[in-house]
C-alpha cells in the first residue's frame, strides 16, 4: 500500500522471534487477545446512557476498540459499564448482575453518580456503587463526553492487558468479593439487604 | 366562565365544607375539607359546565407550623374553556385520611400513591395503596420536613466538607 | 390426574407463566420492571413496578437556592434538557412578575423547538431499533451530534445544558450559533426525509405497529395522557396553543393528530411535529427582534463579568445572587410548558425564603406509564416491547 506511514501498527509484545515462530509469554498474549475483544454490558440507566448512545454512534465509534458487539446478557460480557445514577432499589440488582457475570470481568463506573453518587446526596441514591460491586475505572464527569467514556475504556484495556492470568484465582481477589458479599457459587433464596 | 362564577356555583353547593379560597397567579384555590374531595370533584367534572374534566396533578404538601400540617393539592384543567382550578385540602398527622378519586380520574391512581410514598397520606379506598419510588422498606415519609435531605444512615461523607 | 390441577387466581385450571421483564432489559429504554402473567405468548395481566432510579428530586429542592434547581430540572428528561431548563425559568418569571422582551421569547422558542427534535429523534429511531431497523438508529445520531454542536455554542454542554438565566440568556447567540443553525435547517429536513423512507411505508414496519398499543380518547384523557401519546389518539391539545406562552401565539404552525392511538400512529405525530419545529425554527430566526437578550432584572440576572470584575455594586449583585441571598416574593405559581412528552408543570410554592418551600414536577411520563398494564393486556410479548417504546418513557422523567 502507498501510504503506508498513515497507519500504525500494533507492536508485537516482547520476546524472542525467528524464522517462522515467536516465543513470548502466555499471559502477553492472552492480555493481548483479550483487550481487543471486550464485551461490554451497557448498564445504562440515566443521562450517562445517553451519552453511551453517542460513543456507540458512528462519531465516537466504540467499535473500532474491539466492542462493536453488545451483550445485554451478563453472561456473555467482559466489561460491565455502569451509567448512571444507581439507587438504593436497583443495588441488589446490580449485585445479581455483576454475580451473573463469568471470570474475567470488569466493571467502569461512568459519571459522577455511578462514582459516588453525584449531584445526588439524598436518601434514596446509592453513594456509588463501589459499594456493592468492586469497581476498576471510574470516570468523572456529569454526562462525560464521548471522549472521556473512550478514555476508560482504553484504560481498562491496559488494565486487561497487563493483568496477570492467576488474579481470579488468588485469595486476594476472593477476599475483595467477600467483602461486598458476593457469592461465587449462585444460593438461592438467600436475601441481600442494602444499607 | 370564568373564576368567579365558578366560586359561586362552588359556594352555592358546598357551603359549609368550603375554608377559604383565594386567586394565586390567576388560578382559583379552594380550600375545603377533607370529607366533600369526592362529590366536588365528580360535580366539577360534569360537562359541559363546570367543565374541569382533566386531572393535571395532585401533589402533597407539609406545613410544619399549622394544625392541620399535611396537605393533597389538586389542579383541575378545563381543556375547551383554558382554565384551571387548584383544591386543596389538609388533615392532621395522627389521622391522615382523604377520600381517594381513582373512581372519577383512572390518572389519580399513581398520583395519590406518590404522595402517599412520600407524606404518609392515607386516601381511602385507594385500589393499591403502596410505596410506589422508594424501597418498600422505608420506614418513614421522607418528604416530611421532619426529616433531612441526606441520608441517615450514610457514614462516609464528613458534613464539614459538604456545606451542612 | 384429578389431584395436581392447579387452580389459578382466574378461576380456571390453565397453567399460566410469570414472565419477568425487567429492570435491566435492552428494550426498556430505562429501568422499570413489568411482571407479566402469560398464557403461552399472549399477555393476560401486567404489573408494573418503577422507582429504580429516584433521585429524590422534590426533596432537594427544597434546599438548593433557584439557580441551583436548574441543574437538577436538566436531569429530568434528559434527552430535553433546554425545555425543562426554561420551564423552570419562566414559572420563576411568573412568579416574580416580570416579563421578558421578544428577543428573548424567539430565542427560548428556538431552543426549545431544537430540544424536541432530538427527543423526537431518539423516540423514532428506537421504535425502529426494536422492530429489528438498526439503520435509522446510527444515522439519525449524527444530526443529534450537529445538535449538541449547537447546545454547545450557546451554553458549553452537550447534554444537560443548564441553559439561560431568570429573565433571559447568559449571552447573546455567536455568529458561529446562528451559521449552525441554517447549516442545520438545510441539512436536517434531507435526512429526516431519508429516515422517513426507511420506514414509514416499509411492509414489515406497518404490520408490526398498525392497530398495535392503541388506545381510545376517552380512555387517554381520562388516564391523564398529555403530548403525541394523546395527539396520536385524537385529542387536539397542546399547551402551546391553548396556553401560549412565550411568544407562540406570534408564530403558525399545525398541531398533527392520529385516528387510533396506535404505535405507527405516534411514529407518525412525532414525524410530522419534527418538521413543524423546523418551520418555527425557520421563521424564529428570520424573524429574530432587535433587542437585549436578557431583561432588566439586577436583583436576579448574574452581571456581565467585565462588570463583576470593575464595577462594585455588579460585584455586589453577582455575590448576593449566587449565594441566593436575595428575597424572593411569597406565592404559589403552576406552570406548564409543552414538553417533548407532554404537559410539563412546575408547581412551586414560595415563602419568601432562599429556597422554594414546595416544588413539584408534574411530570408526563409518570403520568402515562400508569395505563401501560392495561394497554398490553391481551397483547402479545413482542407488541408490549414496541408499545412501550413507542410511548417514549424516560426513567429520569419517570421516578424524579
């Protein structure tokens, strides 16, 4: 192709290559393989949603990153994005998302209500939802421009890159779960209060 | 039609349930009790006179320093003519009971459910009468001037930083 | 097998599923739940449950001062945000007592008349997208961005605009505002043009919406039903001309109304009242009077800050009125603006204190989700899904 300095490519991760063959690290890989393929589950519940509208729009475009594919379903998404003010009745809903959600997963917290609850400091809002689900980026901003949710997202695809691949199973992370009473085996019938 | 006649035709058949009534900002403002809400919203509906056949709104207000403290404020629209109507109403917080109008207005139905969620008002022979907004485990009637904006319970946000 | 028939509440032994639709579901354009009670795919009853997102708007106001309630009024139909946001400024006006000069009224009428396209445009291109026509969605969302292209001229925000001031606007709109819009006014009427095309006389499109969510006028009136939902169903009411304010009784324009009340019939009302606010746009800006676009009102009208900067007592004004220390007259106002979904109201209630005593939103979509359960019923699934979307439901408009 003519104009070859217009594009850029992707550099190849470290490590040793010869005639035919590369040699590099499993986890280099899978975070490569992973960041370019995220899944997001757009928790979409107020203005923020709107502003999401747009990023997914042809202006914005979140597909070129890898996520033109939605998944409404908790259980086919990598990365879930919440947007929006969450209150007190739709916590325990929240929760049931995130638990629904298989390993590796993420979770974005756009706007200022989903960080911490907003212009909104009343006694029916959830003052962020780092209170019920561990959260990785958080995203300021009352809505935050299409450029600033695409700036998470591109931060959560380091976090996925450079991520290690026994996290999940460690006993650090099962602690960061417990903490926020989240099962990892689905019980029915038990019931979750939110304070 | 316009707002003295109706006060008139008001006065005529409700004397003696009708407290007082004024005109704010152009709109009739009755002020009756609580017992007579259901004939005089049926008599209003009525066409082609008095002619009031749309329920705009009903919304609940506290008045901390009066005897009667809780009050339903109803606002009447009649569409042909352009005008409107403002009813209100007050009941003490030991026995908050107004007549329900979900019978004459299917829109009422909700409407009366939100000031119930958040006055504690009780309309009698409501179809449905339950927290409608907030969580059903609420344990009092935040729209009350007894209670403050922020939440209770929160232990997180340090009141110096925030203005309180 | 006479021992495990189930009686149901019905009366009759047929096995009837619950079917959970909600809140998180990508049809609902918002959070609401509906639990419905099903008979294979055909809806026998409903039951709606909302409140997921109350923000506890009521209950703030009542301690913010009357600029800051502003902010709170852009967060109620978001997709609106300029209409809510001069509604709020105009029931402050009236009770106040002061009228604003005609430049200001066009101005208001411009953004206003903007507003309501983009909602219009997102109702319309989800009613597509949930019929299956994804197109008209990533289309259309490029005229919203010339949209905000323009919010952000006049007021710096995309979104929730917080836009205008009590007796006007914080400035005058820039050459750059004024060239948008007529890059707007030509390139928009094409492209609705296009999106029309797409599905309005579209075979699949037709079968699915005709005679699909309707609803009588008696029965939308009587359910306190506002806006295209109502106008769709026959009823001709729409407070710009019964209650003109704002200048709109200088202005001629068509109020569109359907026949059943059904969904392509609100597909339609919305079409055609997008092109309406185009020809309003037009006249308002050709028509646009000389004159200050803000009225004479120091005690509440945040000074010019080459003012606030030179002069001592615009320095005195601009720190009373942000602290909200100004005395606001005692009354009770209601006022109603057409929203993009109906009959809008501000109702407010002023002790003369910083903040209001009581003020209370009627707010449309609260009101018309109430007949959703009773306008499924006998439905089918799928049709429950357009209805709901074609009745344009805003959550943030919905719980406050």
């Amino acid at each position: 192709m003519s104009d070859q300095n217009k594009y850029t490519i992707v550099a190849a991760p470290e490590g040793h290559s010869g005639p035919g063959f590369m040699a590099t690290s499993l986890d280099k890989v899978v975070g490569l393989a992973r960041k370019n393929s995220i899944w997001p589950l757009p928790f979409a519940t107020s203005c923020c949603g709107i502003e999401f509208m747009s990023t997914m729009a042809s202006n914005y475009d979140l597909g070129r990153f890898g996520s033109e594919r939605l998944s409404f379903s908790p259980r086919q998404a990598d990365l879930l994005m919440v947007m929006g003010t969450i209150a007190k009745k739709m916590g325990p809903i929240l929760q049931q998302v995130y638990e629904q959600m298989a390993e590796p997963r993420w979770v974005i917290a756009v706007g200022a209500c989903a960080a911490s609850g907003g212009i909104f400091d009343t006694h029916s809002v959830l003052q962020g939802i780092d209170r019920v689900i561990p959260v990785d980026v958080y995203v300021p901003g009352c809505p935050p421009r299409p450029e600033q949710i695409l700036d998470g997202i591109l931060k959560i695809q380091e976090l996925v890159e450079s991520e290690s691949l026994r996290r999940r199973d460690s006993k650090e992370y099962k602690d960061l779960l417990a903490s926020f009473g989240i099962n990892q085996v689905w019980k029915k019938d038990e019931p979750k209060t939110i304070i | 039609m316009d707002n003295n006649y109706v006060l008139q035709k008001i006065r005529q058949y409700f004397d003696g349930f009708v407290l007082g009534y004024e005109e704010l900002s152009g709109i009739l403002t009755i002020t009756v009790k609580p017992v007579v809400i259901n004939d005089l919203v049926s008599y209003l509906k009525k066409e082609p006179e008095p002619g009031f056949s749309f329920l705009t709104d009903i919304c609940g207000v506290h008045y901390p320093n009066q005897e009667n403290e809780l009050g339903v404020v109803y606002h009447l629209h009649n569409m042909k003519n352009n005008m409107r109507i403002r009813i209100k109403t007050f009941v003490t917080k030991e026995y908050p009971i107004v007549p329900t109008i979900t019978w004459i207005y299917a829109a009422a139905n909700w409407m009366e459910r939100e000031t119930y969620d958040f006055y504690g008002i009780e309309f009698e022979g409501h179809p449905n009468l339950k927290r409608i907004l907030n969580v059903e485990y609420l344990d009092y009637y935040p729209m009350r001037k007894d209670y403050a904006m922020e939440d209770p319970t929160r232990e997180d946000k340090d009141n110096r930083y925030f203005g309180r | 097998m006479e021992e495990n028939k189930i009686i149901n509440p019905w009366g009759d032994d047929k096995n009837y599923t619950t079917l959970n639709l909600g809140p998180t579901h990508p049809a609902t354009h918002g959070i609401f739940q509906n639990v419905l009670t099903m008979d294979g795919e055909k809806i026998i009853e409903a039951e709606s449950t909302i409140g997921y997102i109350h923000r506890a708007f009521e209950k703030i106001a009542e301690r913010r001062p009357y600029y800051q309630i502003t902010p709170l009024t852009d967060r109620l139909n978001y997709c609106s945000a300029p209409i809510n946001n001069t509604g709020w400024f105009m029931t402050v006006e009236k009770l106040l007592g002061v009228s604003t000069p005609k430049r200001v009224d066009y101005m208001r009428i411009i953004v206003m008349e903007l507003a309501r396209i983009t909602d219009h445009l997102i109702c319309n291109s989800v009613i597509g997208v949930d019929s299956g026509a994804l197109t008209g969605f990533t289309y259309i969302f490029q005229e919203r961005e010339a949209v905000y292209e323009i919010y952000e001229e006049i007021s710096g925000a995309r979104l929730t605009t917080n836009m205008g001031r009590i007796g006007g606007f914080e400035r005058d709109f820039s050459a750059t505002a004024i060239k948008k819009l007529k890059e707007f006014l030509i390139r928009f009427p094409k492209k609705l043009k296009e999106f029309e095309n797409l599905l309005l006389r579209n075979r699949i499109f037709m079968d699915r919406t005709i005679n699909v969510g309707g609803i009588t006028a008696e029965k939308a009136l009587n359910s306190g039903f506002t806006g295209p939902n109502l106008r769709a169903a026959g009823v001709d009411y729409d407070v710009r001309v019964t209650d003109p304010y704002c200048s709109y009784q200088d202005f001629d324009f068509v109020v569109p109304i359907g026949t059943n009340g059904d969904v392509y019939d609100r597909f339609c009302v919305r079409n055609e009242e997008m092109r309406q606010s185009i020809k309003l746009i037009q006249y308002a800006l050709d028509n646009l009077p000389v004159g200050n676009y803000h009225a004479d009102l120091p005690d509440f009208y945040l000074p010019p800050k080459e003012n606030v900067y030179n002069n001592m007592e615009a320095l005195i004004y601009h720190f009373k009125i942000v602290m909200g220390e100004i005395d606001m007259p005692k009354g009770e106002v209601y006022y109603a603006v057409e929203g993009a979904n109906g009959e809008l109201g501000f109702y407010l209630i002023s002790d003369g204190g910083r903040t209001p005593f009581r003020l209370h939103f009627r707010r449309p979509c609260f009101i018309y989700y109430q007949a959703y359960a009773d306008m499924i019923k006998g439905g089918l699934l799928s049709d429950a899904i357009l209805t709901m979307s074609s009745m344009n439901v805003i959550a943030g408009e919905l719980d406050a």
